[in-house]
C-alpha cells in the first residue's frame, strides 16, 4: 500500500475540508435488481439520504416494495448502511469503507457486511474498479468494473451513458444468487442510459433505462438471459 501511494503521489486536498455536505434522493424504478440477481420483479421505491465531510460519507438508503411481490405490499424490504472515506491521487480517487446489509421485512434473511475499496480515475470515460469483500455471511469477493460518460446533445439536457461488469467467487455467487455449485465467474454487465433534468441549481430529475445481462449460464438458467429496468430519479443537494 505505501509503494501504490508513492507511485500515484496521494496529495491532501485541502478543499475536502469544509461544512457538512447533504444529499437526498429517490430512486422509482420498474424492479430491483441487485447484481444481476432479481430481487423484487414489480415496481420499489428507493429512498437515500447522504451526509459527507472533510472526505467520509455516511449513506441511509432502503428499499420500498410498492406491491405485494413478497406478500407484504408497501414493505421497507432492505436497509443499508454503508461509511466511506474518499481522497485524491494524482491519477484518481481512492475510496475505502463498508456497508452493512439488513432485511427488516424479510424472514429467515440475515444482516451482512462487506467491505469497500475502490478507485475511480481521471481518465476519459472514468473508469473505476471496485471490490467488495463480504466478511460475514457470504464471505465472498465481488469485484465491479465500470465507466461513463456525458454525452452532449446540443440542448440542455445531457445523455449520460455507463456501462459495467462484474465477478463474484464462488462463495459469493452461492450465496447471493442461490445457484448451488456455482464457481467462481464473470456473473453480470449493464449498461444504463440516464438524461438528468436540473431544476434550480440544488435539484435534478433524471429518467433512466437499463439492461442487465447474465454473463454467466447458471445465473441465466435462474434469471433468463436480460432484464430491462426503466426508473426516475430525484435528487437534491444542500
């Protein structure tokens, strides 16, 4: 770790110093599909709220089923907590923390954590690479490879378009996809298409479409091969 921060030059930011920072959201989105894996495959609501200062952010972000998908229409089905540190490098971000998973509504389904570590680069395209590593019930590695990019369309709104990858161990795949016998595998890609709306200069609307593929066959055996998520985002910063 001290020859990777040698060799990119870590530099204090003496910006990230400054007020709290505030952030809220929600997300409508037609399911909730969370690493390929179809979680709830009717309409959810998807609150979050962030707070971050002199670079450690601490989210609140959960998960509404909208109908009765799991019996329990309206339910608060999922719960996360997640605490991170970021700083600059010379050649990107570096990021590290946790985020700890809770089922409130959900019998027999367990809380979990993972750690966090991820960097983001200034390259074009932002790529950034991001592994998490469950260190209770999965105890599993999942490792997601990502970029995006604004694409201009001559009017105000923008295109914004992403596109990622993903990898989980053999414990992770088990466990979070339910496949027994599952290896270690490439398991999902996505790319989801966003046009932001600002309103004011501390809020934004942004409708997105996404599609998910199942790279890996046991996954597509469980899920079929894509899905495609359609949602709205709001959000306000202050």
């Amino acid at each position: 770790p001290v020859l990777f921060a040698l060799l990119l030059g870590c530099s204090s930011d003496a910006s990230a110093l400054g007020p709290v920072e505030f952030e809220a959201g929600a997300s409508l989105l037609s399911k909730y599909v969370w690493r390929g894996a179809i979680l709830t495959d009717e309409p959810v609501l998807q609150p979050s709220v962030t707070a971050g200062f002199m670079g450690l952010s601490l989210n609140l972000w959960g998960n509404v089923d909208l109908t009765d998908y799991k019996n329990e229409q309206s339910s608060l089905s999922e719960i996360d907590y997640t605490l991170t540190w970021s700083g600059n490098l010379v050649l990107g971000e570096l990021s590290a923390g946790a985020v700890l998973y809770t089922f409130p509504t959900i019998e027999g389904a367990d809380p979990t954590t993972e750690l966090i570590l991820g960097l983001e680069t200034f390259l074009p395209g932002s790529p950034a690479l991001t592994i998490y590593q469950d260190i209770d019930r999965a105890d599993g590695t999942y490792i997601l490879l990502g970029a995006g990019q604004s694409v201009p369309l001559g009017m105000p709104p923008k295109l914004d378009v992403s596109a990622s990858i993903g990898w989980g161990s053999a414990s992770h795949n088990r466990y979070n996809y339910g496949v027994a016998g599952m290896k270690s595998a490439c398991t999902d890609a996505a790319v989801t298409l966003g046009m932001p709306f600002g309103l004011g200069e501390t809020f934004s609307v942004a409708p997105t479409v996404s599609y998910i593929l199942r790279v890996n066959k046991d996954m597509r055996d469980a899920y079929d091969t894509g899905t495609v998520v359609f949602g709205v985002t709001a959000s306000a910063g202050f």
